[in-house]
C-alpha cells in the first residue's frame, strides 16, 4: 500500500478538460498554496481537521481567512483523511448563501462529487479541493484551468529542487533551483494527461548536460494503490516522453518517444 513515503518522487494526474477538473497524486495542498498563495483568498472547510479556523454562523461551517492560510498549509492536513474546502472572496458572501447551495456544498464535501459544476456567484471562488489522505487522492475543479497549468510549471521544478539537493561544503546539502516549466510545453501534454499520465522523479536520469524526467501513459485512477501499481509495471517499459532540463541553458524541454 504505497502512502505518504512515496507522495514525494512520483506525479499523477488525469485531466478532465470538460468538466474542468484534475484527478492527481503527488500533489499535496502546500505545494498547491506555494504555487497558487495569490490567487487563493479565504477557505470555507467543508472536511477537515483543523482546530485554528473561525466558526460561521450562517453556515455553520468552519472557514480560514486569507492571513491564516499558511498556519493551514503547515499543518499536516495529510493525517485529515478527508480534507475538502471551497474558497471565497468576501465574508458578505458566504452570509447569503441560499439553502440549496449550502446542502450542495455539503454534498460536495461529504461524497467528493459535485451536484453540479462547483463554481458559485456567492462565494466568487476559483477552486473546489477534495481531498483523501492529502497528495494520495485529490480531486481539484478550476474555475479557470491555466490555474492547474501554472501549478503544474511549479510545483514539478519544486519537488525536483527537494529530490536532488545540492552538496555544498562540509558535506550539508542545499536545494537547488530549477526554472518553472514553460506553460506551452505542458499544454502540449494535454492529450496524455486526459489518459492518466505518471511522471516519475525517482526514475530521473541525468548526465552534466541535462536531467530527464520519464513520464507514462498508464491511465484512468481513483485508487491511487491501483494506480502506483501500474506506475511500478509501467517503469520497466520505454517511458512514452520526457521532460528535460538543459542545464546549460536552464530551459525545459519536451521528447515524445
């Protein structure tokens, strides 16, 4: 049963470009706030663990203002289980939810799925996060799905910069700095990634030039043991692209085998 250990060196993620939403694995919700801190604004809980929110009395739902939202994201919302928020703009809003919208919001918390498209005018929000076990089973809707783009261009040089620190004197280690990911580039991986494409950081290869980063395509997931698994079998076989770094020219690069 592969769990928290292995969260770090391996990206999943199926795209669904229709209904505006990203199934992944690897991608846990600091990593989400580290790249995505300014366009995140308050967060309504809709499951949760976390004893520093406020109480809303309309809603009778728990929610963290905008300043409190990295104490969250240092939390270790992993151990959660179930972690689900929606964000809005402004307090007047979550006043005026209508019935109907809080028993949908309810819903959406409680079975990860959405009665209908999850984007409402009284909340003004961008996201709806739905998390099991947080970076294992994620289930995030975009308002706007250049969103998930640009968290992707991030979050892989972030991970990269943690798995392959730099040694440095007296034998310490420090991160290293990558680059984000041309935006373009990950466009161009839009048609695997509505398959169910892995990317792995522990199989990377590198020589002085450059660092590759093999991907495959493995499939539709929701459980993420089943998904790991087919990774694992997958991983003997020639990798179907990878992304590369030019070290000497700090770009990324595409190659489809």
């Amino acid at each position: 049963m592969k769990r928290n250990s292995d969260i770090r060196d391996v990206i999943y993620v199926h795209l669904n470009e229709n209904d505006r939403y990203a199934l992944s694995y690897g991608i846990t919700f600091d990593e989400f706030v580290s790249c995505l801190s300014e366009s995140i604004n308050h967060l309504l809980l809709l499951e949760h663990r976390f004893d520093d929110g406020d109480f809303n009395m309309h809603t009778m739902l728990d929610y963290v203002p905008k300043k409190r939202v990295m104490r969250l994201a240092g939390d270790d919302v992993y151990e959660y289980g179930d972690f689900c928020w929606i964000d809005f703009e402004e307090m007047e809003g979550l006043d005026e939810i209508p019935g109907q919208v809080l028993a949908e919001l309810l819903y959406l918390g409680h079975v990860k799925e959405p009665l209908r498209p999850p984007f409402y005018t009284y909340l003004g929000n961008r996201y709806a996060y739905l998390a099991h076990d947080d970076g294992w089973f994620n289930k995030t809707y975009y308002r706007d799905l250049n969103d998930f783009y640009r968290l992707l261009s991030q979050v892989i040089p972030m991970k990269l910069g943690s798995t392959k620190p730099e040694k440095i004197l007296l034998g310490l280690k420090k991160k290293r700095t990558y680059p984000s990911v041309d935006q373009h580039l990950l466009l161009s991986l839009k048609g695997f990634m509505s398959e169910g494409l892995v990317l792995s950081l522990k199989g990377i290869v590198q020589n002085r030039l450059r660092i590759e980063l093999p991907m495959w395509v493995i499939g539709d997931f929701s459980n993420m043991d089943d998904m790991y698994e087919e990774y694992e079998k997958n991983s003997r076989r020639t990798c179907d692209a990878k992304l590369i770094f030019d070290k000497k020219s700090r770009e990324w690069k595409m190659r489809s085998n």
